[in-house]
C-alpha cells in the first residue's frame, strides 16, 4: 500500500473502495450501502476504513500521476449524494485514479450486464419455444408438435430435429457470450495479470457455451431411449422435463437453455484472478 493506491476491502456482499492518501488515512464514502443517505466523501484511518476487513490493491499498468489522484480524491471531500448505480465508492475511486471520463464501478457494471444478459437469453428461450410451436407442421406443444417444430428449425441448415436444437440454442449461447464478453471486456490500464484473467474468462465462456451444447444433446439422447431418433429425442425431452415436473415442452426449454447456463467464464475468470494474484 503506498500513497495514491486505490485500495478495497470486501465487505462480505460486496467490496468497499477509496484512495491511499499516504498518510495512514483513505479518502472514501463514509457510511454503508444500505445508509447510503448519510454516505459521505471523508477521510478516516484506514481502521476505519477495513473494518477488519483485510486491505487490497486494484492494480492498474498506467494511472494519472500520484499528486493528481491524491488532489482529485481531496477535491471531493464532504461531498455527498452517493448513489449504488451512478455515485458509489468505486465509481469514486476509478474517478480520482484514472480521469474524468472514467468513473466506473465493475461491481455495478457486472450485476448489470449479467442481469440483462440472463433476462435476454431467457426471452430468447422462450422465442424459441414458440418457434418450436408454431414452426413445424403440426402445432402446438405436443410430442408430436414439437419434433415437427425441432425438425423445422433444424431444416433451416440442413438438418432434423437435433440440428434444430442446435439452431435454437444458439440464440442464448450468442447472448451469454456477449455478455460476458461485456463484463471481461480488456482494458490496456489494467495490471497484465488481470487483462489475463479476463481473456482466459472470455476464452472459457465460448468453451463453456460449444461445451454445454454438446452436454445438452448428449444428455437428450441417454435420458430416455438411447439415441437421437424420433423415439429417442422424443423420450430424452421428456426424461429431462420430468426432472422438474414437466413433460417434453420443459425439457425443451432446459436443452435450449442449458448452453447458456454453461456460461462458465466468470468462473474461470475468478480462478485465473486468484492463480496470478491479479484480484
């Protein structure tokens, strides 16, 4: 820890962020979370600010220069008007540390961005269904309306009704990936230890997604009659629907949606941060 560092602390759901003023005390929001009306731009002792907690660093390859970012952090104190979102701790911090047009908050950034991810690939799941229902010619949600359907979407590349699975899986695996790809994105002002981390995240999330597809039609034709005929698509949708009690409409809806849910980059990237010590 030296002076200028922009330095964290977790705090159990979350982590706490602010600037090493060099002089045993951190410039930072006051106040938790959840009292973010009495959140103030302080200075304290840096007791105070781990709360017995155990002090980090977030690493960067290039930063404004030390007196900048310590006249920054001190421009700012008794400021209040915190806001989880837009004005939190974090955003503070990357602010003194990195310039005017780089207030972030990897935090928020991360919540959000797999939050709309998962709400999007949950819509595109249910898209496909009503393809399902609708595309072949039989419809409706049927055993026999949905290898119709499965059939007709995999018809689309020259296929049956696995390649149809495929086609329909591939809405949420594009959604994942991208926004995983948001959250890891690269960034040259990093330290190179987590630049590395993140591309081994967006490595493992495209790993991930080809590798669940894989999983999920492996699953399909084991889970009832064995194989990927008609009678064995038909029984494994089921057998995989029946794990939630439902029929064959539920276990296409966990097929199609499983690739997205083998979404696995984070988790590799939380791995690699912790092999290279960039987190």
């Amino acid at each position: 820890m030296s002076k200028g560092d922009h330095v964290r602390v977790h705090r159990g759901a979350y982590w706490h962020h602010g600037i090493d003023a060099g002089d045993g005390t951190v410039v930072h929001f006051t106040g938790e979370i959840f009292d973010s009306g009495n959140a103030t731009i302080d200075r304290t002792p840096l007791d105070a600010f781990l709360l017995g907690g155990k002090l980090a660093i977030v690493k960067y390859a290039r930063t404004l220069p030390v007196e900048e970012v310590i006249r920054r952090a001190e421009s700012r104190l008794g400021e209040r008007g915190y806001s989880v979102l837009f004005r939190n701790c974090e955003h503070f911090a990357t602010w003194a540390k990195l310039g005017d047009d780089d207030s972030r908050s990897e935090q928020i950034d991360t919540v959000a961005t797999s939050s709309a991810g998962t709400a999007a690939a949950g819509a595109a799941t249910a898209a496909g269904l009503g393809i399902v229902s609708a595309g072949g010619t039989v419809a409706g949600l049927s055993g026999s309306g949905i290898m119709s359907g499965l059939a007709a979407a995999g018809g689309v590349v020259g296929g049956g009704a696995v390649a149809g699975l495929g086609v329909l899986g591939a809405g949420p695996i594009a959604i994942t990936t991208l926004a995983m790809n948001r959250v890891l994105r690269d960034d040259d002002r990093l330290a190179d230890e987590e630049r590395s981390a993140r591309a081994v995240g967006r490595a493992a999330t495209v790993t991930g997604a080809i590798g669940g597809s894989m999983a999920s039609v492996a699953a399909v034709s084991t889970a009832g009659v064995a194989g990927l005929s008609g009678a064995g698509i038909t029984s494994g949708l089921s057998a995989i629907g029946a794990t939630v009690g439902g029929g064959m409409a539920a276990g296409t809806v966990l097929t199609v949606a499983a690739p997205a849910a083998a979404a696995v980059g984070y988790g590799a990237y939380r791995a690699a941060c912790w092999l290279l010590g960039s987190r």
